[in-house]
C-alpha cells in the first residue's frame, strides 16, 4: 500500500551572509522557481507544499506560511508547516515524502529557507535570552568529553573544518569560499568556545532550498533522473536528564538503525557511496560517524584522520562543503537531503561522487535530541 | 484520491481553558498524554509516531516546542514530529503518517500559553513580513474589518454576532473545560461598548492557556481501543491570499473547497464545532461549510468563545465532535480548524461512527 516518492526536482538559492537584494517572498520564489524547473512543471502543477525552518523568532515573521502563500503559488491549495529545530530542513523533507507515500498527494514542493541576516542567530539559538551560550557553547563541552573518550588527537577538527572548505570551493552555492584555507590559518583562528575554533565553526547565511517531489508515475515522466527516497526515519529524545549520554544520544543510534534496517543495509561503510551529514562544528563528522554506527565506536576520527571523508576517498562525507559552507539554519536539512540526491542523480556538477548510487542525507538539532534523515539512491530499490 | 487504510479517533484529552495557568506548558500536555495512556490501556511503546502542534511566538522564546518534548515523556526515544501551527494540522500529517501501513497508532498533541504575552501584539507578527516587525494589522482589527464587511453586505448584523456569542456561553455551562460561560442576553450584549465596532468585547475569544491531544489509529487496532471509534471520512486544507483587501471577506472559499475534498455533503452532519474565534466568523463558516442550521447543531461545547487555547484550539474542534460520536450522541460531524487572520486557512475534518474508507478526493 505505501508509494514510493522520488526527488524529482531540485532548487537553491546563492548562499550569503546576507541576501539583502530579496526579500523573504523573494527568496523562496527563487529557490522554489529553480525546483519546479528542475522538474519540468510549473508551480500550478503542484498539489501540497510543506515549509521548513527554524524559529519564527529568526526573521521576526510569525507562521511565515501566511505570507508566503501568495509567493509559492499555493492559494487554494494545502500548505503545511514544520519544525523541529536544527533537524527541521531533513524533517521537512520526509514530512513532504509521507505526504507522497501515503497516496494523498502525486507533486509537493518542499521548502526551506532562513534569512538571518534580518535578526541575531545566536540570541535566537539561546532560547531568546541574552547572555546566551549559543549552539556552541552547548556542544564544545560535549565535544570535549567526545575527545577524552575516544583519544583522538586535536587536529581531527581542523582536518574537517579545511576538507568542508576545500569541497565548498566546487559548489557555486556555497557561502563560504576560502581559497587559502588550511590547517594552520584553522588552528590559529580565535579560539570561540574551546575546543572550537572560528573556522570550525559554521557561518550565519541567509538562503532557501526547495525540493519537488513526485510519486512513482511523476519520477519516471520527469525530463531529469528522480532520486529515489528508499528509506526515512527520525527519533526525538529529552534535552536532559541525568545519565543521558549527550555524545552518543540513544535517539541517534536508534535512528540510523531504524534507517538502516528499512533500506536494508548491514554495512553503511561500504554499502552508502556518499553522505551529507549536518555537521555544524568540525568534531560532529567523526562525532555522527560513530553516533549513528556508521564506524565502530572509537573509529570515527580514524575514518576523518585517514582522509577517506574528502571528496575521492572511499566514504565522502559533505562534498557540497557542508554546513560548515553554508548554513541558512532552518534549510540546512533540506540542503543535506537534496545534495544527498544530487549525489544519486548525478547532478553535483564539479563536487560529483563518480558513480555514486546510494546516498544518506541527515540533520540533528536541539541539545542533539532531535535526528531526522533519509537514504536516496539512483536505483527505485537498491540491493546491497 | 481514496486513503488506503481507514483511520479513527480513539481517545480524547484536553485540559480546562484557563485564563492564566501558572504552571509550565509541558505540564498541560504530560495531564493529557497520561489521561489517554490511562483511557485506552496503552503503554508508551505501542505509540508508533507522535506529533505536536504549538508556537514559539506565544510562548516568547524560540525553541519553545522543545521542552514540550518532556510532557511527551520522549524517552527512550520516539518516533516524532513537530508542525508550527494548530495542532488540527498535526492530525493532518499523523493521518497521512497512518496511511503509509508500518505505524497504527499516533499521539497527536496541541498546546498553547497566549497568558504570557499581549497576543493582540505577538500576532501582528503575522501580518508585516515586509518590515519584519510588530507592525502589522492585529487580529481583532481584522475581524472588526470582516464584521463590518458582512454587515455592509447585509449579510448578518451586529444582532446576529451577538446571538453566536449568547448561544456559545449558554452551551459552554455543560462544558466543564469553558472559561466564560454564563446565561446572557443578546439586549444586554448588545448594550456593551465597541471594542473594534462594529464589535464589541463579546465577540472576541478569551485568552487563554490549555492543551489538547487524542490518539487517531488505523484499521483493526481502531476497533481494539475504542468501543465506538469516530472514523475519519475525509480531511482537507486549504489556504488563501495573505492580503484582506484580495478576499472576499464575507466568505471562505478555502473553507468550502476543504469542506468538499473533505466529503462534507457526502451525508447528514448531526453536530459541526468549528473555530469561529470571533462570532462573525461562526456566520461565514456555517455557510462555507454548507451547514443545514435546522439539522446541524453547532459548536455545543461552546466553541472557541468559551475558550481559546491557541494552538490547541482547532484540535479542540476535532475532540468535540468525536466525543459526541464515541458517546453515540452524534452519527456523523465535522470538525473545523484556521490559521491567520479572517480565516486565511482552513482545516475540514469529517468524523463518523460508522467504519468506511476514507473519501478524500485529489
């Protein structure tokens, strides 16, 4: 009875510290314009839109979904709104393919976006009180205890913080484009919340990303190859409580096995070609490696040290350059999962995996409570 | 298109509407979450997929929905989603979540606090993204706008507003979750002052705090927790134009064209609760709706005039008319939910005792 939904159409957005030549309906219809072009309709063909982004407080627009209506085309149509903090743009994304697979809807156009440059990030990531740690300041600790636990010597960080750069080169889109970016300029970077440097740190960018998405007839009919959604899964737990295991959080392990297991992969080391993970601070790649068991516990800075992560080694991970290039907060999932689909439908332009055929797209947020991800392959149903 | 899999309310919970609920919103949803585990036996792991609906913006900080998490009791860890508007359309993304076949049970929660803020204020937000400040057109403004369109089309008059608000106060003294409730009549409403002419303070909803949350499962597990499940035969929503002055204010075409979709002329609708937040909004949706006023008694709870937790109160709706179904008291009713000012988007859900498949039509 379940449908089989595909990305069959993809749209972004030039990412920038800030896209003050558009407004907020502006954004989204550039984003939205390039998505159904992509896919070879126009926004009337659309049955059902769902947006995406992190707080409202962000912008200052209260259920934005109001306003952008009129820019998406969608009078006289569904649109509904998600969020669920930093993982919101990969919730977003598989909100819009139970929209397909449950048979309701045939087209849903998936969009996100944030414009932070209108309001101040960090005061909004702090709950909205000033005097705030920010996302920073709640995972440096975590990533500290990552550290002690599993030895793995302080370069990893700046290894990842100049392999995401080096990737964001290659994307056109990417916000950050440091040309000089090495290990030392990383390292002597000001020191923001120990153990994190500036440049291990993601940026504040205003952008928005949209996905159609087809049922089976839709993705065999399109002029540009469908990425197949093959499998999604998300997990939430409690911010605190004591015991809770703020490095290796349980929602994340039962997450990537509960993906796992309805894609039916055994081995996501060799069995997934590429992966956009959200990794927002340097340490979180070898930090979600082993959170969701994709290595061994204790191997995921060896996977990063080995330089099997960069673009041309054996597991890719951000060859579009990651949130580490572009964060646009609320469509950083989204950018995740869509990039993951560019990967498998050979559309990643200079930053292209050769013959990648499975790929996983993931986003967290909150207190790294909140997991939402998805497996998209070239194939309608790969086996391993 | 038809849903494969025929879904049904279970179980129901809400908490009083109050006018100030000093206690944490988490602590609103935890008394619903453990009235329905109590009410229908099941334990925390048979829920298959929850999602909520609330807002950051009533609660005055962004990230707000997060500790509501805790009054979901997510741990371990669930399977759980979260949308930024009336939790009526988190029923709608649990619904199509049921079609999918692996999942047969959903927790479906609404929560909202409009005691701490000036919601008169906070929801201007809604009406200026341009300027991206607290200076759009606020809500009550709106309606006295829509109020004073009907009235100038001859379409209802100020009498007409303050008989909705009499009959919702009169009906909300059985409503033991009502916040205002009394026996009130319409000469003495309409002695009051003006507050945005031509409405008066009657004709706006109260403020208050309070939460909400059923349990909607599919098939055979339906019929396993619920003597008389309240099956849903259709569930639409649409959206219009975010600009007034582009509508037609005395009508809801969004309303009627979810209404249709939604299978609401498929058959007799015994009982109707919809979220009329202001009394002229009762007059357009009873005609959006297509309702039958001899036939179809509407919002007997008392409606979002006797209460309002924002949020919540459209699933609220949805409650209401399922509850009257589970007690036999009603055969067949729809439920009604908005978003945005003069009803910009609408949400028409139809619930029946009897068990059929689902009728939506793409």
């Amino acid at each position: 009875m379940r449908r089989q939904s595909a990305v069959v159409g993809i749209g972004q957005t030039k990412y920038k510290r800030a896209r003050d030549d558009l407004s907020l309906e502006g954004l989204v219809r550039e984003a939205a314009h390039r998505a159904v072009e992509d896919a070879g309709i126009t926004l009337a063909d659309v049955d059902a839109f769902v947006i995406g982004k992190a707080p409202d407080a962000l912008e200052g627009v209260m259920m934005p979904e109001l306003s952008l209506a009129d820019a998406l085309g969608a009078i006289g149509k569904p649109i509904h709104r998600v969020h669920t903090a930093g993982s919101v743009g990969a919730a977003t994304a598989i909100s819009g393919s139970i929209m397909i697979e449950s048979g309701r809807y045939d087209r849903v156009l998936v969009l996100c976006y944030e414009k932070q440059s209108e309001g101040n990030a960090t005061w909004a990531l702090s709950g909205g009180r000033s005097g705030g740690q920010g996302a920073g300041g709640t995972f440096a600790p975590w990533i500290r205890s990552y550290i002690q636990r599993s030895g793995a010597p302080e370069h990893i960080g700046w290894k990842v913080a100049v392999k995401d750069r080096r990737h964001a080169l290659r994307n056109p889109n990417a916000h950050l484009r440091i040309d000089d970016i090495s290990i030392e300029k990383v390292k002597e970077s000001p020191m923001l919340w120990d153990p994190l440097h500036f440049l291990e740190s993601c940026p504040s960018s205003d952008g928005a990303a949209a996905i159609v998405l087809g049922n089976e007839e839709v993705a065999t009919k399109g002029p540009n190859p469908p990425a197949w959604v093959v499998a999604h899964a998300k997990r939430s737990e409690l911010s605190s409580f004591p015991g809770r295991d703020t490095v290796k959080p349980q929602a994340g392990i039962d997450c990537a096995r509960a993906l796992f297991e309805e894609a039916g992969i055994t081995r996501p080391l060799e069995q997934i070609d590429c992966a956009e993970l959200y990794v927002p601070f340097s340490w979180y790649e070898p930090m979600w490696l082993e959170g969701h068991e994709i290595t061994p516990g204790g191997d995921g800075w060896k996977l990063t040290d080995s330089g099997a992560t960069e673009l041309g080694g054996s597991f890719p991970i951000n060859p579009s350059g990651g949130v580490l290039s572009s964060n646009p907060i609320g469509a950083s999932g989204l950018i995740r999962c869509l990039e993951a689909a560019n990967q498998v439908r050979g559309t990643a332009g200079d930053y292209q995996v050769d013959g990648a055929r499975v790929a996983l797209g993931h986003a967290y947020g909150g207190a790294a409570q909140y997991f939402a991800m998805w497996i998209v392959s070239s194939e309608r149903q790969p086996t391993f | 298109m038809a849903m494969d899999r025929p879904v049904a309310v279970v179980a129901v919970a809400q908490t009083p509407s109050y006018r100030r609920y000093d206690d944490g919103e988490p602590v609103l949803i935890m008394t619903c979450v453990n009235d329905l585990l109590a009410r229908t036996g099941l334990a925390r792991d048979e829920i298959g997929f929850t999602v909520a609906g609330s807002c950051d913006y009533l609660s005055g900080m962004p990230f707000a929905f997060v500790q509501n998490l805790d009054g979901m009791g997510a741990w371990p860890p669930i399977y759980e989603s979260h949308v930024e508007m009336d939790a009526a359309w988190a029923l709608a993304e649990a619904y199509l979540r049921l079609q999918l076949g692996d999942v047969d049970v959903a927790l479906v929660v609404g929560s909202g606090k409009s005691s701490p803020g000036r919601p008169r204020e906070v929801f201007s937000l809604q009406t200026d993204p341009y300027l991206m400040a607290p200076l759009g057109i606020d809500p009550p403004s709106l309606a006295g706008l829509q109020a004073r369109t009907l009235v100038d089309a001859g379409t209802a008059t100020e009498r007409d507003f303050a008989e909705v608000v009499a009959r919702s106060r009169r009906a909300a003294l059985d409503n033991p979750n009502a916040q205002v409730k009394q026996e009130v009549s319409v000469d003495d409403l309409l002695a009051a002052p003006y507050f945005a002419a031509p409405l008066r303070a009657h004709d706006l909803p109260p403020i208050s705090d309070g939460a909400a949350a059923l349990i909607v499962a599919a098939g055979d597990r339906a019929a396993e927790l619920a003597q008389r499940p309240a099956w849903v035969h259709g569930l639409d929503h649409r959206i219009e134009s975010h600009h007034p002055g582009l509508r037609d204010l005395t009508a809801s075409p969004s309303t009627a064209l979810a209404a249709e979709h939604a299978g609401v002329h498929d058959g007799p609708i015994d009982v109707a609760e919809v979220m009329a937040c202001f009394s002229p909004e009762e007059l357009v949706l009873r005609a959006a709706l297509g309702l039958d006023d001899g036939a179809t008694e509407v919002n007997p709870s008392g409606g979002p005039l006797a209460g309002n937790p924002m949020m919540a109160t459209g699933l609220v709706r949805v409650i209401e008319v399922a509850q009257r179904i589970f007690d036999g008291e009603a055969g067949r009713g729809v439920a009604h939910a908005s978003s945005g000012p003069c009803l910009q988007q609408n949400l028409v859900c139809v619930l029946t005792g009897e068990r059929t498949m689902s009728a939506e039509r793409a």
